[in-house]
C-alpha cells in the first residue's frame, strides 16, 4: 500500500493523487462516499462499492421473496385510494383499502 501525503486546499479541498485514481479506474465526475471511521481516519469510498456493501450488509434483514420498496409503494397507493374513498364515501373501496393496508400494503397474491 502506498502511502502518499496530501495537503488540504482552499475551501477543505484536496487532490486525489494519479497513482491513486488510475489504481482504483477513477474517472473525472465520479461519485465519492466520505465518512469519518474510527473517530480520526476520513474514507472516500466509490459509490457504486459503498451502495453494495452496505446492501450486502443488511440483506439479511429483508425476507427472500419480498421486495420491501413494492410493498411501500402498493401500501402508499393503498393510502391515496382511502383518501380518495372516503372524500367520496365509497364504502366499497373504503373496505378494500383498509384491508389492503392492514396486509402492509401486500396483494393477497402476494401472501
């Protein structure tokens, strides 16, 4: 690992050296995580890798066969059609939006 000094420039700027960015196939343009690890150490991370790393990090936390951000997406259409229901009064889709939403938004397909 090389080891390289940098100087922190007008407005907390810095230059990523060459060695560095043709090691790690940086671009002009590309997109940088930064976070402080461990109290005293500034990571600049690549984006796509911080996204995936952190995906693979809580995957174990969504259940196989679910896809949670479909799920809140169909419970949110859920919330517009009982608004809708019950500015008209529409006593059938009132039931059925409440029930949807007492599935957490899921189809019952999709049980």
């Amino acid at each position: 690992m090389t080891h390289v000094q940098v100087h922190v420039g007008p407005h907390g700027r810095i230059v990523i050296p060459a060695e560095f960015r043709k090691e790690l196939n940086m671009e002009p343009g590309a997109t940088l995580v930064a976070y402080v690890a461990d109290g005293n150490r500034l990571v600049l991370e690549d984006h796509r890798a911080h996204v995936a790393r952190l995906r693979g990090a809580w995957r174990h936390l969504v259940p196989t066969g679910r896809d949670p951000l479909a799920e809140l997406d169909a419970e949110r259409a859920a919330e517009v059609q009982l608004d809708d229901a019950e500015l008209l009064g529409d006593e059938a889709v009132l039931d059925e939006a409440h029930a949807l939403l007492a599935r957490g938004g899921r189809s019952e397909a999709g049980q």
